[in-house]
C-alpha cells in the first residue's frame, strides 16, 4: 500500500520541497556556480541526488539546486549511465571504438620541448 506521500500530487510535492530548499540553500547552482534572484530564480531546480523524488529528507541532504542546464545536463548523463550498465558484452550497446584520439600527445609534446 502507497504512503500519504505518495497520494499528493507530483506538482504539490515539488512546491513544497523546492520551497523548503530554496531556505535551505544559497540560491547559486551547485554545479556552475551560477547565482540567480528576482524573476530569475525559477530557472534553479531542486536535483535529488538519489534520483528518488519520494526521498525528501527534512534536512535537504538529498537535494541540490542547479540550473535548468545543470539539472538537465545530470539527468541526461544518469540516463547514459544506465544504458551503458546494461550493455552485455557483444552486444551492439555501449562503446564500440578503440581509438585513443589523444594516444600520441605526450610524445609528440615531449619532442617539441627537446
């Protein structure tokens, strides 16, 4: 049976913990170090770093402010880790090259410097 949690609407949920980190928090994003006020401010998300939204801890210790670049940037880059978790060996997921485009650097930098 769901918790009482999780019978509020998504929407309210969001309000009540985005406000509740916003007096928590410095309004600077917590990755590009951004800072935003006024009209502003609703460019700032509240991220759970579990990726749980029904894990909303009093204290905020799941939460972190970032940007709507930020945030969606995260997202996109927990999404990839996902998919490449689940890549078997063989398979056609998950990198397929071997080319080290950055392989020879040193020794040519070496050279240079000789």
């Amino acid at each position: 049976m769901g918790t009482e949690k999780s019978k509020i609407p998504y929407s309210q949920r969001e309000q009540g913990y985005r406000e509740k980190a916003l007096k928590l928090f410095p309004w600077v994003c917590g990755r590009c170090a951004r800072e935003f006020s006024g009209k502003r401010l609703s460019e700032l998300t509240v991220h759970h770093k579990d990726h749980n939204h029904d894990n909303n801890p009093e204290d905020g210790s799941n939460w972190e402010l970032l940007c709507l670049y930020c945030h969606d940037n995260e997202h996109s880059r927990y999404t990839d880790n996902q998919y490449f978790a689940e890549a078997t060996p063989g398979s056609d997921k998950g990198p397929q090259t071997t080319f080290k485009g950055l392989a020879g650097l040193g020794d040519l930098l070496k050279n240079r410097t000789e």
